[in-house]
C-alpha cells in the first residue's frame, strides 16, 4: 500500500528504510506505517511559488534595509 500511494517500487521502499529516509516502525521482519506520518512526509519539502519568494526577498529588503543597485 504504501509502495502504491509514493510510486516506488519494494526496491526503492526498503532502500530508503535502510537509509532511514523514511518513517516506519519494526517489529523482527515486519515493517509498518502509519499512513498520517507518511502523509506527513511527503508534504515537508514544500516548494515555493514564484510570488512567495518575492514577497519573503521584498520583505528581506524591507526589514533590513538593503539597497540594490544595478
């Protein structure tokens, strides 16, 4: 199931257990994952917009007083 719901194959899945790039838990040879943590992670490297980052860099400016010049 949780092969399906991030697209990767068995392979790829326990690799990544073995790097412990993702959140599980062991019991002897069983693995299991709790599909709210793995929601979790999935949404932590959020990637901004275009606007976000231009309006974090203006307010940057803004709060530090920085002059640009070209």
């Amino acid at each position: 199931e949780v092969m399906q719901l991030l697209g990767l194959k068995e392979s790829a899945l326990r690799h990544m257990m073995c790097e412990r790039r993702i959140p599980y838990y062991r019991q002897g040879k069983r693995a299991w994952f709790n599909r709210k943590e793995i929601e979790a992670w999935q949404l932590r490297n959020r990637v901004a917009t275009n606007e976000e980052i231009d309006s974090a860099a203006a307010t940057h400016c803004a709060l530090h007083k920085i002059g640009i010049t070209i």
